[in-house]
C-alpha cells in the first residue's frame, strides 16, 4: 500500500477560500478568465497582526492587483470582502472618472 504524503485530503480553509475567491469575483464582476488566489501568510513587519491574508487578482488582460487583511483566512467575513470590493471599485471610478463625477 503506498501513501501520498505530499497531497492533503481537505487542505485547512479550503471551504472558506473557495467562498472567497467566488465572493471577490462576483463583487468585482470579474471574467471568467480571471485568476483570485487566496494565501495566508505569517506577517513579518513590525507592528503586523501575526497573520494576514492576501487575495491577489490578475486578469487575462495582464491587470493586476492585491488586498491584505491582518487576520486568517477563517476569521474573515463576507462584510469584510463587501468592504475591501467597495473601496477598489470607489477608487478605480475615482481613476477613470475623476474625483468629480456625479
């Protein structure tokens, strides 16, 4: 009998990154083409929460661009997701509109 010890039946979060990857690209209505990956990572800065999460986003179009959130993967919300989306679409219409636009 031979194990594969290098492949993880139900990698830790991967229910909860999954949602999130779907959540992000359904905010930002995203292509289908376009990859969300989702990584926690120990925060190394000084004055960083032990932990952060970084969803990075690229698109087929070479676009590409990053949120970071000083806590794990398990403890972030759809409410923080919401947030994150809002503030990248306010400024990307801030960019391509002008800070004027009604």
């Amino acid at each position: 009998m031979s194990m594969d010890l290098f492949v993880l039946k139900n990698p830790p979060n991967s229910t909860r990154t999954n949602e999130i990857k779907v959540q992000v690209a359904a905010e930002l209505g995203l292509a289908e083409d376009t990859i969300v990956m989702v990584t926690e990572l120990t925060c190394m800065e000084e004055g960083c929460p032990p932990i952060e999460t970084v969803i990075a986003v690229f698109t087929s179009s070479g676009n590409k661009f990053q949120f970071k959130l000083h806590q794990p993967i398990a403890e972030i919300t759809a409410e923080d997701i919401h947030r994150i989306c809002k503030q990248r679409i306010d400024s990307s219409l801030e960019i391509h509109h002008g800070s004027n636009c009604s």
